[in-house]
C-alpha cells in the first residue's frame, strides 16, 4: 500500500524531503538542507535512513536550498534516477546549487579558521565538482498542468506564488488499480504582492495533504511596504547610515530592488547607491525578467509601460568578486546593502554586518523567515552581540522587522488557499514550520474546518491508503 515518510520540514522550516512509496516505485518530493541550530544542521551530514540508490524519482516544488540543496549529497550517495522539475526551477536551482556549493567551501575554511564556531562540521556538505551530476539529471516537466513521471506516478502542477517557479504539486498515486490523491502545498506565497501571481490553490480532492506551516501562528504585519522602506530610507540617510538588508538572492532582492525603483521615480527617496552585494542575485533577476509566465498583471503593466526594467534601481552597483564585496566597507556615507544569506547562516552578509552593526546610525532590515538557531533570529530577537567569525560583535545598530517583504503566507493567507480547495482532505499533515507554528495551524484547521489535522513528526512513516 501507498506510504509517506517525512524525512525533513517537520517540526522545522527547512530540510523538506517526502518519500513516497507505492507499487515498488520511490519518489521523493523535495530534497532541502536542513538551517539553524546545531542538531539540524548536523542531519546534513547524516545518511539519509533509506539508502538513496533505491529511490527511483525525485521531484521538486521549487529552487530554494531548503528543497533543494541536499540534492548533490543525494546524487553522491548513489541515487541514478531523474530529478524533475519546470524549467524556472532547474535554472534558479543551478544558480542556487553552485553558489552554495561555493559558499559552503567559504564557510569551512572561516570554520576551521575558527574552531570554536557554533557548527560542529567543518568539511563542506560537497563541493563545487559534485553539482554538475545534479544538473545532468535534471529534466523538464511543464510549469502548469499534468505530468506523467511513470505509472504509478502523475503530477499536476499549480502556480504557488512564492518565487519564480514556486509550484504547489497534485501527486496521483497509482497502485493495484487504486487511486490515491495527495496535495503537496509546497511553499505558498503572498496575495496581492508585486511581480509574481497570486498562489493559486490545487482544485483537486485530496485524500491527504501536506501544507506548510512556516507561519501558522501569525500574519504578517500591516502597513504599506513602500510607505515603511520610505520611511526606514529617509531616516537612515539623514543620520547619515548604512542600511544592510540580509536576503535571499532569489526572491526578497527582486522584491526589494522593484520598491525602491518605484520610490525614486515617485521621489519618495534620496537616489542613494545601492550595492547588490551577490552575483547570483544579479543571474536570478535575469531569470525573474525572462520568465514572464510568472509576472501578475501589475508588473507586466509598468514593464510594457516604457519606463524601462521595473528592477534597475539608478545608482545599481554590482560586486562579483570577495575583494569587490570588501571595499563596500570603505563606504563612508549612506547607501544600501543586498547581500546574502537570509537568515545570517553565512555568505557575504556577514562581513558586512560585521562592519556596520556596531555603528548606531545603520539598520539592519530583515524581511525573511529567521529560523530557530540562525543569527537573524538573533537579531530579530534583540541580541546585544552576536557572534561573526569567531568574535563577538556589537549590536547598536537600529534592527527592522519588515514582515510586509516575506515571500510567505501569513496564517489568514494559509487558511485563505485551504478555504479554497473543493473539498475536505481526509486527512492534512502540518510541515515546514517550528512546533508552534504548526500546532497553532492545526487548532486554526480544526476549529474552522472540523477537518482531521495533524503535525508531521521527523522520519515518521504514514500509511496513505488509510485516508481512502
């Protein structure tokens, strides 16, 4: 009978796999790396607790490194078969999976630089030369529509509106002439927000599903995100700061760059020199403007509308190389920061917080989840000190919370697209969101919806035939 293992993204936003097995066939759903504390990041290093040579697929929801960036590891433990995936994804995917193998070097020589650093592994999770089996083995499927992987196996695809490519999954299960219908939600964006579709919920009648939980417990904060970036802008530029803003190369620095073009054609803020400190980010929106199957009406509008790329900011600055990244710290007045990594876990974010936090007139923006363990939850949290490269540093800059600019549903937005499906799952399963999140989630499900609603539980196997 059909069966689904939660191998990763239960009880913690990152890490996602799903294994599903029926007729003698293995496919898994997701393939991330686990971020945060110590134990999480140590399961990286771990094998996974079904050999990988015995998997048959691999498909993915989208390219973030939490669904993605254990995939070299998976390949270099034995799996052979196909990873599929819309075209979006594979291009975003290879982006993201040489730059972290890059990174991932990077980090493991400041590690053993710095032994007493937080992290117990000092060796890269694979290098630069393990990727490219990954990319050979990927192959296309259709962004939007159904998929037939094999037999037992068909999958539909829905837009999830989170990042270029970001698809929820409609996976079919066929076995002994039987049926079973399980809704993977993926990670499910934002209604209303600038550049990509709304998320689009799977009209589908699932027997189970999968939805996150990244923020089960909350909605975001309200206010208009350019009216507050205005403000933030202005504020820092007139103490004459810095703003550093962690965020992911794929998604939130598209976000970012889109607000404050619109706000200096609007002369709502100084023309300040923004550094967009990632090469990768740069490649991303080269993607995000090439693929216009995912643009909502909006952002197609004022891209027609002969103002030229909605994400070209005036004073754009662009460092490929660490010794052009470093002499951003010998910029003395105001101007803006975009640099990875989201949550402060490494890249080149952390020289420059290094640099600018102790001085009181910078900021700091974080508008991205910051997971248990990271130093964006510390930040986020309110630490004094935070710990950069072996050292304690000061932390008297001015720290931001800008909820508006995450790329995920809020708990109303999630309860939104639940609302939307036409009928009840048999059974829902709560991933990618910390016990809290999920748990609130799940309260929110049964009281509204009186459905049957439970929190996956880490390498716990379910037997799917039981919500027929």
């Amino acid at each position: 009978m059909p069966k689904l293992t939660f191998l990763g993204a239960a009880g913690t936003v990152t890490g996602s796999k799903y294994l599903v097995e029926a007729a003698n066939k293995r496919l898994l759903l997701d393939c991330g790396i686990f971020q945060g504390t110590p134990e999480l990041t140590d399961r990286n290093y771990k094998p996974l607790p079904t050999d990988p040579k015995i998997f048959d697929y691999v498909v993915l929801t989208h390219a973030h490194l939490d669904h993605t960036g254990l995939l070299p590891r998976l390949v270099k433990d034995g799996y052979r078969g196909p990873i599929f995936a819309n075209p979006a994804t594979i291009e975003l995917a290879t982006l993201l999976l040489k730059d972290s193998a890059h990174l991932q070097q990077e980090d493991s020589l400041q590690a053993q630089k710095h032994p007493h650093n937080s992290h117990s592994n000092s060796e890269p999770l694979y290098a630069p030369e393990d990727v490219d089996p990954v990319l050979r083995a990927m192959k296309p499927m259709p962004r939007t529509g159904g998929f037939d992987i094999s037999p037992e196996f068909h999958v539909d695809s829905y837009d999830a509106g989170h990042i270029l490519g970001s698809s929820s999954l409609v996976l079919t299960i066929t076995e002994n002439g039987k049926k079973t219908i399980v809704i993977f939600s993926g990670d499910i964006g934002r209604y209303d927000q600038p550049i990509l579709n709304d998320p689009v919920t799977p009209p589908a009648n699932a027997d189970v599903l999968l939805c996150e939980s990244t923020y089960g417990d909350r909605d975001h904060e309200t206010g208009d995100p350019a009216e507050l970036l205005a403000a933030i802008v202005n504020r820092v530029a007139k103490r004459g700061g810095v703003i550093v803003i962690p965020a992911f190369a794929i998604g939130r620095t598209q976000t970012f760059m889109y607000y404050l073009r619109q706000l200096e054609d609007q002369q709502r803020i100084p023309r300040l020199p923004v550094y967009i400190d990632s090469p990768m980010a740069l490649s991303a929106t080269d993607l995000y403007l090439k693929h216009t199957e995912d643009h909502d009406l909006d952002y197609t509008r004022e891209d027609a509308g002969g103002k030229g790329d909605p994400l070209d900011v005036h004073q754009f600055h662009l460092t490929r190389t660490a010794d052009e990244s470093m002499q951003i710290n010998n910029v003395k007045t105001p101007c803006i920061i975009v640099s990875a990594s989201g949550m402060v876990t490494g890249g080149r974010v952390m020289h420059h917080l290094a640099q600018r936090l102790p001085d009181a007139r910078n900021a700091v923006i974080l508008a991205g989840f910051q997971a248990q363990g990271t130093r964006g939850r510390a930040l986020q949290e309110g630490a004094k000190t935070i710990r950069l490269f072996g050292q304690d540093v000061a932390v008297n800059a001015e720290i931001v919370q800008l909820g508006q600019f995450s790329a995920h549903a809020g708990k109303s937005e999630l309860l939104r697209w639940l609302t939307a499906l036409p009928a009840p799952p048999k059974q829902t399963y709560l991933t990618h969101g910390e016990p809290s999140a999920a748990q609130s989630l799940q309260s929110s499900i049964q009281e509204k919806f009186h459905w049957k609603a439970s929190v996956a539980r880490y390498l716990d196997t379910v037997d799917l035939a039981s919500a027929l």
